[in-house]
C-alpha cells in the first residue's frame, strides 16, 4: 500500500507541474505585454495566477485555452503514431540507417478520418519504389542517411498553418462558461484582497492556426477584463473587454 500512495504522489505532482508550466505559458504574454517580472506573478489555484502588484492592484487571473473546432492537434498526434508504426516495420525488416521526414498535405490536418493503411501504403510506395505520384494523403518525402545502421527515423514534418478568422460565437460561449469561476472565486476567504478579475482566452501553439482579423471584437463579461492571448510572441495580447 505504501507503494501505491508513493507512486499516486509523484502522479499527482507530475501533473501539478504539468498544469503550472501550461498556465505560466499562458499568462506570460500578459507578463511580457505589461513589463512584469517573474517575481511579481504568483502561479496559484482559484484562481490560475495572481499579479502581486499591477499598477497598485492585486490581479487575479483565470486562464483558459481556445479551441476552434477543427481536429487538428489530434490528427497531428494521429500522424506521429503512424509514423512511429512505420518505423517499427522498418526495424523488423532491418531497413535502418537513415531518417525519414514526412511533408503532408495541409489538408490532411482538417481531415476527420485517416485511413492509417493508406497512408502506410503510401509511405511504403516511396520507400520501395521512390513513386510520388497520385498520393492522397502525402505531399512529398525527404530520405537522409550517413546515419549508424541501427537508427532509423520517421518524423511527420509540416511548416505550415491554417487561416482562419477567429469564431466570436466561440469566445462568447467561452466567457460565458467561465462567469461561474468568478463568483466561486469572490466567495473565497483566501481571495479578499484581489481587487480585480481578468479573463484570459489564450491560443496555445497546438491549434496549428494565423487568426485575423482581430480587431473588430468586443465581449460582454463580469469580469473586469479580458484578454485573447496568443503562443506567437509577434501577435501582442488583444483587449475585448
């Protein structure tokens, strides 16, 4: 039993650091955009973060990510787990030495369904044949050697990312859902000397997209603020309320 409770523990505080690192990356546009220090952010729970002290103010900052409804974080992990299925065919052959990057097309990233045999059968048309021709799913693929024989690797490679204007209907829906947090979070004792609530919708790097236009937003909310935050450090935070 003792076992157990110590590996629940290092479960739970993998995770607890898990969750800070992905609330520092998103307030930290927030942190940069308003000249703040590390020192002067407190990563807590209820709510997410807390600025010490902005402009003589104590901030309290509840994050939450947006997703539009495209599947492209999971069609990316989708082709990362045939690609690592492909290397594990080439192993059991022996075809080893080498690296293999696969270019997708761009739309393969908004498809809801992969038919992972074609896709193999499409990796393994190239390998065998270098055919690159009427391919459904592949845009093309970059071979590299001069490696030791027993590595070999199959990586799927796109630079590119989906435009797309931001969905107003979503961040409503978004805010709407968070007005809940902020009247628990003013019930709390621990809470009484936060002078304001700020609502920040951050774009993490996973949705794979360029937003615009952005500045033609404005949101009704309880919360004294809200921002659109976004992972491109060039994209600065935008104030809809």
């Amino acid at each position: 039993m003792p076992a157990c409770r110590s590996i629940l523990t290092k479960a739970m505080s993998r995770n607890q650091e898990v969750q800070k690192t992905q609330e520092e990356s998103a307030v930290w546009p927030l942190v940069r955009h308003f000249g703040l220090t590390k020192e002067d952010v407190v990563i807590d729970d209820s709510p997410d973060v807390v600025f010490k002290d902005f402009e003589g103010k104590t901030i309290g900052i509840e994050n939450v990510e947006y997703h539009s409804k495209k599947n492209i974080s999971k069609t990316n992990n989708k082709l990362f787990k045939i690609c690592r299925e492909y290397k594990q065919i080439l192993v059991q052959r022996g075809d080893t030495g080498f690296q293999m990057n696969i270019h997708f097309k761009d739309e393969v990233y908004l498809m809801k369904r992969l038919d992972e045999k074609s896709v193999l059968a499409e990796m393994d048309a190239f390998r065998f044949s270098g055919k690159r021709r009427g391919w459904q799913y592949i845009d093309d693929i970059s071979c590299y050697g001069s490696f030791p024989k027993e590595f070999v690797e199959v990586m799927p490679i796109w630079y590119g990312f989906i435009e797309e204007n931001l969905n107003h209907d979503l961040l409503r829906e978004i805010v709407k859902k968070k007005e809940a947090r902020l009247r628990y979070y003013k019930q709390l004792n621990k809470n009484g000397g936060i002078d304001e609530y700020w609502l920040n919708i951050h774009i993490p790097s996973s949705e794979f997209s360029m937003y615009g236009p952005k500045d033609e937003i404005t949101l009704e909310s309880d919360y004294d603020r809200v921002y659109l935050t976004f992972w491109d450090p060039v994209d600065i935070p935008l104030r809809l309320k």
